[in-house]
C-alpha cells in the first residue's frame, strides 16, 4: 500500500465535493466509522486510489467500502464496478461492497461484516 497516490489539487477539489454531496446511506455509515469509532481504526471518506475514490477506505489496514446505489446493477455499471474493484486490489486493498438499502436498514450488520474482516486484515 505504500504505492497509495498522492490526490493532486483538482483530485483533492473533487474528493472534496464528492464528500460534500454524499448519499444518505454514506452519511449514515460514515457516523459509524469516523473518528476511529470502529475498533480504533482511522476511516478515510472518497479517499483516492488510483484513478478513482474509494466511498471509506482504512488504509492501515488495507480495506475500502463502497456504497452501491441502484445504478450499479446495470450491466455497463457491473463491468465498471468489476474493473475499479480490481485496480484498488492491484493497489493492495481489499473491497468490500454493501447496497445503499444495506447500509441503511442493515446497518448494524454492515458494522458486523466490516469490524469481522478488520479483526482479520489487522
């Protein structure tokens, strides 16, 4: 993970407004995951890998979470997921992918998952 990129000024803009304009499901998980509120582990929102940002990402501990809204079962969206997905593991970390209803009426079990695979990739 030590290849993570550095966002440059337009990167960081763009991080910037993605967080200021996030879902309801993202504001609801992101209350659960910042300030090191899950199992002491720092939480990063629209954090850049590569070429794209990852919705939550850990990077001590090599995870990203991302949010899928309805859009992304579309089968030109499935192929675009599939390629992100597999360029942020070429960078070392491993995805884990939750619906947006998932992770606003499961909530606690998204938590449950989540906390599961940090106790593992810790």
């Amino acid at each position: 993970m030590d290849d993570v990129e550095l966002p440059h000024p337009g990167r960081k803009r763009a991080s910037r407004s993605l967080r200021r304009f996030s879902t309801d499901a993202e504001r609801a998980l992101w209350c659960r995951l910042r300030d090191r509120r899950l199992a002491g582990c720092k939480f990063r929102r629209q954090h850049p890998i590569g070429p794209y940002f990852a919705d939550f990402a850990c990077v001590e501990a090599g995870l990203v979470i991302e949010l899928d809204g309805g859009q992304h079962g579309c089968p030109g969206n499935a192929d675009y997921d599939a390629r992100r997905t597999a360029d942020m593991r070429a960078h070392g970390f491993h995805v884990l992918r939750f619906t947006n209803r998932e992770a606003l009426l499961q909530l606690d079990d998204v938590m449950a998952v989540i906390l599961r695979l940090l106790s593992v990739r810790s």
